[in-house]
C-alpha cells in the first residue's frame, strides 16, 4: 500500500510560552522564520512565544504567535527531507496549512493572521460570548437542542466545532451557551465544559470579523495549492486558488468540520498524519475518530526522531526570509 503524508495544524489553545523555542535556537531555518515574522509585526512576538507573560493567551497575539510557531517548526520538519501530499489545519492552523502547500506565502499569512486576531478579539463585547465543550453526545442530537434552544430564546448558540466523535464545540451568546449546557447534561452529556476563550468563535456573531477580515483578503494573491489542502468549511480537498479567499472568510463565523476534514483525507489514501505545532490536540482527536491511524506530533525538536526521512528535502511553498 502507498503511504501518504498530511501534515495538520492545531488551532489556537494549544499555545503555551516556549512553544518552539527549542527549534528557534536549534535550526538557522526555523530562527529565520521567526525573525522574519517578528519584523513584519507590530508586537514584541518573541517575548510573547518566549518569555513568561499573560498576553500569550490573548486572541490578538495568540493567533500570529501560533502561526509563527507551526511553521517554525515545519521548517525543522522540511530539514528531514519529509513533505506532505496534503494539508489540513483546525480553525488558525488553517493558515499554517495554506503556507504549508504552497498556496499562501508566509508574510501574507502573519500579517492577515494579526488583523485576523485582532477582529476576532473585538468583534464581541467582553462577557457576551461564550464556547463550551459538549462531551458524549450525537451531532444530530447537539444540533436539534442548539437549533431549540436559539428558537426560545432568540439568541445565538451553534455548534462551532466538530472535533471528534462524541465532542463537539457550541458557541454563542453566553446566556445561550449556558442555558444549552443545562439542556445537554438533562439529555446525557458526559461533561460539559466551558472554555476560556475571549468570544463566540465560529458562531454568526463573528460575522463582523469575517467581512473585515475579506477586505484584508483581497489584497492577498493566492496560488494553486501545490498539494492540496482541506478547507475547515466544507472539509472538502482544494486543489485550486478559486474559493479561498471566500471560504477563510466564511470560516470565522462558520462551523469547524474537523472530523470530517480527517475523514477527506482518508478518502484521500492518507495513511500517516504529523501533527505539526504544539500540543497534541489533534492526536488525542485522531484516537476517536480512527484509533487505527498513526498520529506522530512534532513540536519539540526531540520529536523528530520519530519522523523518518523520506525523499529530498522539499521546501516547495516557502520563500526565503529577508525582507529586503
């Protein structure tokens, strides 16, 4: 049986300070990246990725630390000789994914990354916004009691990501969000959790962000992916420039189809994924939705010996990092 490669990029939450520090002070390459990055933005980007602070955690920062950090670390990756024949990455790592296969150069992506950020941050006012975690119940069911609950109330409350078998993410006004967590334990939910994040994510409140987001776009060229990558939106294979301008827009206030993206890329023939970034969110996903397909997570230089060589190296996709 042909193996074939994905790379997957995890999203903000798996962020945490250090997070490819060791590949920064290792590889000329993955330094190069950072550098490159922490010159086109407009914040002390390594002291957040690097240093103790509070601010890693906040939506504006985080999101291009994030970045910057995944492809840090694709770099190290790349050194190996290892490149995908496709790319995928939840909600931020989407991005990653785009640079990953060609389809957006580097600099285009930190600087809509920091806008993107910013927008997402500010959409909604604090407090009003709420995510949580729906453990152990159906797509079907979570749907209906979302669709139920918005219908009584008049507010806003979707389900914003579908991670895995038996978890998925609902988002919306915090009243609403809350009042649906009550209904879900009353239907059998295994756990409901709250998250910690700074809006409704994936929800038609950050709609704002996403038209906002689109004028930034459109100063962005876009390539013909050179492998093709798998959109969050319609968890469908993209293997051209068309639509992805329209789908990056339409992923900030539209659900995450994880689950489904793996899936397409197993329809795909994919027989190895490598996590690229921090954390291993996307692993622990892998375990529920096919406990049979090997997952290997990269985001300590240590990490690489589990990767094997496989071909020349191939940086296709990447630009040098000068911005001469």
């Amino acid at each position: 049986m042909e193996k074939k490669t994905a790379f997957i990029f995890p999203g903000q939450g798996a962020q945490y300070v250090g997070m490819a520090k060791d590949f920064y002070d290792t590889f000329a390459e993955c330094r190069q990246a950072v550098d490159y990055a922490a010159d086109l933005l407009d914040f002390n980007l390594r002291g957040i990725m690097f240093d103790e602070n509070d601010l890693i955690n906040k939506t504006e920062f985080t999101q291009a630390a994030m970045l910057v950090a995944e492809v840090c670390i694709l770099e190290g990756v790349r050194r190996l000789g290892i490149e995908a024949d496709v790319t995928a990455g939840l909600s931020l790592g989407e991005y990653s994914a785009l640079v990953a296969c060609g389809a957006m150069n580097y600099g285009d992506a930190v600087r809509v990354v920091r806008k993107r950020g910013i927008y997402m941050e500010n959409a909604v006012p604090a407090g009003r916004g709420g995510m949580s975690a729906i453990i152990g119940m159906d797509a079907e069911t979570v749907e209906k009691i979302c669709a139920d609950v918005a219908a009584k109330t008049g507010l806003c409350v979707v389900p914003a990501n579908y991670n895995c078998p038996g978890q998925i993410v609902i988002s919306g006004h915090k009243q609403a969000v809350d009042y649906a967590g009550e209904r879900f334990k009353e239907a059998g939910a295994k756990l409901v959790a709250p998250l910690n994040v700074s809006g409704p994510f994936h929800s038609p409140m950050l709609a704002v962000a996403g038209e906002k987001l689109a004028a930034e776009l459109e100063n962005v060229t876009f390539r013909d992916p050179i492998k093709p990558y798998v959109a969050n939106v319609t968890a469908l294979p993209v293997t051209t420039a068309d639509g992805i301008k329209e789908s990056l827009t339409r992923q900030v206030s539209s659900p995450v189809r994880w689950e489904q993206s793996v899936r397409a890329m197993l329809d795909l023939g994919v027989t190895d994924f490598v996590e690229i970034g921090p954390g291993k969110t996307l692993a622990g996903f892998m375990k529920r939705i096919d406990r049979a397909i090997p997952v290997v997570t990269v985001s300590t230089v240590a990490d690489l010996d589990k990767l094997h060589i496989n071909g020349e190296i191939n940086n296709v996709g990447n630009e040098k990092y000068t911005n001469a």
